[in-house]
C-alpha cells in the first residue's frame, strides 16, 4: 500500500467542511450540504485505500477492508454535528479509524475476518429529532414508519430529504454491518474524567438511560401594551417554572442531569403575548427508574403551574434509550490489550450503544478531552493523545481481527 494521508492530513482536511466562520463551531445537520461534502471526503479515503463501500436505505455507510461478510469486526463512528458543535464528536472516530487502518497495513497486519469502517447517519438527531436515527432503524429499533413522517425544523419529510441528497430511501432493518463478531467505537470523552485519572485513552462501561420530552404550553395570544397581567393566559410563565424545576429537581437527584436546550415560542414577537411555547427536555440518569422520578416531579409542577394560568400543557416523549452495559468481556479484554486502561461511565448517546442493545457484542474507546467541554466549539482533544487513540484501536482491531496473520 502507498503512503496514505496520514491523521493531520486528514484532520486538516475535515476541519474547515461545515465551519461557521463566526461561531467557530461545526454546522453539519444529517443530510445537509456540509455533511454530504463530509461523506463524499470518506468515500474518496476509502477509495484510496482500496477499500468497497456498502451503503444501506438508511443513509449508513461501510468501507470494508476484506471482503464483506458475517463475523467481522466494524469500528467507526458518525460525522454529523449538533449546532455549533464541536469538530471532535463523531469525526474523531472516523478519522481515527481509517488511520488505524493504516497503522495496520504498516505493521504488515492481514487480518483474517473482514474489517469495516462504518459513518452513521444523522447520529446527533439535530435535524430529524432522533438521536442515532440511521443506526437505530439499521437495528429496528426506530419503526421505519414512524421515520418515514420525521419532519425537519423546515417542515420536510425525511424521505424527501434524503432524495434531494440523491440517496432511494429504503428505511428500516439492514444487514449492512453483516452480522458481526464485534463493534468497537473511538469517540472523544465528553467529560473530564480522563484528566482525573491522567490517562490518554480510556474504555466505557455503560451508557446511562436518556429521554427527550416535547412539552408545548398553549395559552392566548393578546397585546404586550393593553392587556392587564390579571387577564392574561401567558404560556412562557409555566415554561419558565419547568427550567427551574428541572433545574432544581436534578440537582437533587444524585447526579442526574435535566436540559431545556431548545424552545419555540409562536407567534415569536416581542409585543405579543405567546400563543404557544414549545420545548424539548432532555433528561439522563444513572438509572430508568431515576430518569422517571426526575420527569414526573418536573411535569406535575409544569402542569399545576399551567393549569393556575388558564394555560394548557401537552407532553410527548420523542424518544427513550435504555441503559446499555458493554459487553463485559470485550471491554475486560480492550482494558488489559491496553494496559489497564480505565473504564468510565458516560451520560451521552452513541451508536456503539444502540449496536450493543441489539445484540452486537460493542465496546467503546474514550480519547482525553482537556477542557471537558463537548457539544459546543472549545471541545478539544490533543494531538498526542489523538494518535494515541489510534494507536489504541489500531491494537484493538488487530486483536480483535485476527491480525496474528501478519505478513
């Protein structure tokens, strides 16, 4: 194999594709132009690599090294963003993997079962409203007819959507990853638990249970100047109690953790009073039974506090992810392969744990993240422990692929 672009190379070339130039975060919602440019950047290092690329109806992605079949070994991860995300989550993972692929091939490894590079779809939600959406409906953990009704901030349809991006859409179950013998993940630490331990890399251990609620607050709309405060129905008054509910009733639930990160007011005008306030609560915890308490303490003050303003409130769960445990056995294995590496627990969403629910024997990879910060521009990660998460997987994988056939 002739030189490839190595990691600076194509961190470099990654890093300015979908980049607002005044925030400084990364702009690239599923299916939109910056994220195409970003799938069109992983077929063209796939090519050069020799690697065939498998696409399924979902809009997921597979490069495979070998030829594709049952029992082989997948990393990767997704490259989609969040709003003004940061340029580590998701991306880390992809790039990581295709240099520890090279790593691989300079080692003079040949593995014996089929190693894919996998980029999923839409994993952040920030466009259709469902976290890990492509891997979820690969799995057939998303009805593809719930899926097929998805609408985007624009009001599009997500079928529509993907055959502006010239993808046939053919949602649900796929057997693109070929059933295989493990999953394992490279994603930056959204936290700072790395820097505690003072370790590079570090291994997950589980996945805390998380739910988005849609709550909307309907009242009356009515004139800001002319309409006394004793007449009025104003939705934003119980919208404004939930966020410091919420607030509060995390705070007292040993470590959970409750968000409003997005709100719609209608008609939107500064003199006018609110017909309608929608938001979306996003809660996580150690446990299902806790994320519950936590949500319910929250509705019923959200609700008494509607109902003594002549307003009304409407709550739909959007969706529910259950707590994942890693395959105990491979996470065991990668923390010895790797020197003992730590294993933490972590309260964001992954595809690796979506894998792991529908039976993949999963695992996840954890790179130091300095600031700590995720979701946002200042998420970080050094370049010394950027290839030392390489160097990580690349031992990983050659483990896990039967890299002792070496030439």
């Amino acid at each position: 194999m002739t030189a490839m672009p190595g990691f600076p190379q194509m961190w470099a070339e990654l890093a300015e594709i979908g980049r607002h130039a005044g925030t400084g975060g990364y702009r690239r919602p599923g299916w939109s132009t910056a994220e195409r440019e970003c799938s069109a950047w992983f077929a063209q290092q796939a090519a050069v690599r020799g690697l065939s690329v498998e696409r399924d109806g979902n809009g997921n992605v597979v490069a495979w090294w070998g030829d594709p079949g049952p029992g082989g070994v997948v990393t990767g991860s997704h490259l989609d963003s969040v709003q003004d995300g940061g340029a580590f989550d998701g991306p880390l993972g992809v790039v990581s993997a295709l240099a520890a692929i090279d790593a691989m091939h300079a080692a003079g490894v040949r593995p014996v079962r089929p190693l894919g590079v996998a980029v999923f779809a839409e994993e952040e939600g920030s466009r259709f409203g469902v976290p890990c959406l492509g891997s979820r409906l690969m799995t057939g953990a998303l009805d593809p007819d719930r899926a097929m009704d998805l609408r985007d901030t624009a009001g599009r349809a997500l079928p529509d959507v993907m055959v502006d991006n010239g993808q046939e859409p053919r949602l649900g179950p796929s057997d693109l990853l070929r059933d295989p013998a493990a999953f394992v993940e490279l994603h930056v630490e959204q936290g700072r638990a790395l820097v505690d331990c003072d370790s590079a890399v570090g291994v997950a251990s589980v996945i805390w249970p998380h739910g988005r609620w849609r709550l909307d607050f309907s009242g009356r709309a009515d004139h800001a100047g002319t309409t006394r405060m004793d007449d009025r129905a104003d939705p934003m008054l119980a919208f404004a109690m939930t966020v410091l509910a919420a607030n509060k009733a995390a705070r007292l639930s040993s470590g959970a953790r409750a968000t409003l990160g997005r709100v719609e007011i209608a008609p939107g005008a500064t003199n006018v009073i609110p017909a309608r306030v929608s938001a979306w609560l996003d809660v996580r915890a150690a446990d299902a039974g806790a994320v519950q308490e936590l949500v319910d303490a929250v509705l019923r003050q959200a609700s008494a506090r509607s109902a003594r303003d002549g307003t009304e409130l409407a709550v739909a769960l959007e969706s529910m992810t259950a707590p994942v445990t890693f395959d105990v056995g491979l996470r065991n294995r990668l923390s010895v392969l790797l020197g003992g590496a730590p294993a933490l627990a972590t309260g964001a969403g992954h595809d690796a744990g979506v894998l792991s629910a529908a039976g993949v024997p999963s695992a996840m990879l954890f790179v130091r993240n300095p600031t700590g910060v995720s979701h946002a521009p200042d998420e970080h990660a050094l370049p010394a422990d950027c290839m030392a998460g390489v160097d990580a997987l690349a031992a990983v994988l050659t483990d896990l692929a039967g890299g002792g056939g070496q030439s």
